[in-house]
C-alpha cells in the first residue's frame, strides 16, 4: 500500500507518519510539506511543496497513491475566519480534489476534532471551518473518506508538539492526560492508535464515516 502523508511535521502526523513507515504492508510512503521531517527511510520520499492552495504542479508526483492522510492543521487562535478557512479548508480541498482527479477510488482522511460541526452554522468559527471541511471531503466522491475527530492526544514515541502551548500542557500535565485515561478511557487517544487507525480503516473500511475517539481505537486495535 502506498500512502501519502500531510502533516508530517506536526504532532499527528509525525505520529501517523511513524506507524506507516513500520507497517509491513505499507511499502511507500510521500510526505508533502512546506519542509523536510528530518527522517530518513527507505520507504519515505518527501515532497517539499510551498503552495498548498494548487496541486495541479506536481500532478504527477501524487499519483498512484493507496490513500491520503491528512494530519496538517493549525489552531485558530488569534486567527480571523478568512486566514483560518484558508490554512484549513482551502488548503486542504485543493489536495483532495487534486487527488480524486488522479484516483476517485483512493482513501482520503482528515483530522478535524471533538466539537467539529457539521451543521456549518454554529457559533464556534473553528468548528464551522472544520465541519465544511468534512462535509465537502464527504461529498468529493472517494471510493472511501473518513473523518477523524480525536480528542486530547498524548504524544508518544519522543514526539514533541508543534503547538507551544500545547507542548507545555504535555511537559506539564502528561501525568493528567494519563489520569484521565483511566478514568474516561474512551475519550483520550495516542499517536499511535491515530496512526493503526488510519492504517487499518483503508484495509478494513469502517461503519462510521466520522470517527470519535472510541472508534478510533477500535481500529487501532
């Protein structure tokens, strides 16, 4: 299975991009970004695209792919609608329709998160992005979408946050995401279970095409 990987510098999907390089039934693996990871693997190949608003350029780069992850996000944080629609749902829709012009039958899935909403009409501005984020990847006509709405994620093998303020919670309160694992453990999920999930819902295919935590480790198992 050849897989393509946005995000790779970030958090989830340097988490997602791990697992993928370790599967054994994944035997490619592109990573697309305005940057190099820094990882260097036989199966990885990097693609260093700095205009995420247009695909058509490197069509022939991104062809012949299994499945498309996409783990690139920002926070909205001091963000106005029009910058954050564009870092989020822009970019994001210029590589999905790219794609299913190359291969409608691929498996395309996003990361969003709890609180998404897909009636596109409430008051949260992140949450209305991210729900027509959802609905128009829905709606593109892949052979297979899924959308991925993980909580709280711990971070494991030695990834660091992109987010500083996210990288102190973790330095500060892992001890706390950990607690809360216990006490609610179908609410927190890893890097880990993101990336098997992703992994096994293109094998296997899923009954939801929008998944929460729990259905996120369910896959992962």
């Amino acid at each position: 299975m050849k897989v393509i990987i946005t995000g790779t510098t970030g958090m989830v999907g340097k988490g997602v991009l791990l697992e993928c390089l370790d599967h054994p039934e994944i035997s490619e693996v592109l990573s697309i970004s305005r940057k190099t990871t820094g990882i260097k693997h036989e199966k990885l190949n990097e693609l260093i695209h700095t205009d995420f608003s247009e695909f058509a350029s490197v069509a022939e780069q991104i062809k012949g792919y299994d499945a498309c992850f996409a783990c690139m996000g920002v926070s909205s944080a001091g963000m106005k609608e029009e910058q954050y629609t564009r870092l989020t749902y822009t970019f994001t829709l210029a590589l999905a329709k790219e794609l299913f012009n190359l291969n409608p039958a691929m498996t395309f899935t996003y990361v969003s998160g709890v609180g998404t909403d897909s009636s596109e009409k409430g008051r949260s501005m992140w949450a209305r992005v991210k729900g027509k984020t959802e609905n128009d990847l829905l709606n593109l006509g892949f052979k297979q979408a899924f959308m991925f709405r993980p909580g709280a994620i711990i971070p494991l093998r030695g990834i660091q946050p992109s987010s500083k303020l996210y990288r102190v919670l973790i330095m500060n309160l892992k001890w706390l995401l950990k607690l809360a694992r216990r006490i609610a453990p179908d609410a927190i999920v890893d890097t880990t279970q993101v990336g098997l999930a992703m992994i096994n819902v293109t094998k296997k295919g899923y009954v939801k095409k929008v998944l929460h935590p729990h259905d996120i480790q369910i896959l992962a198992e």
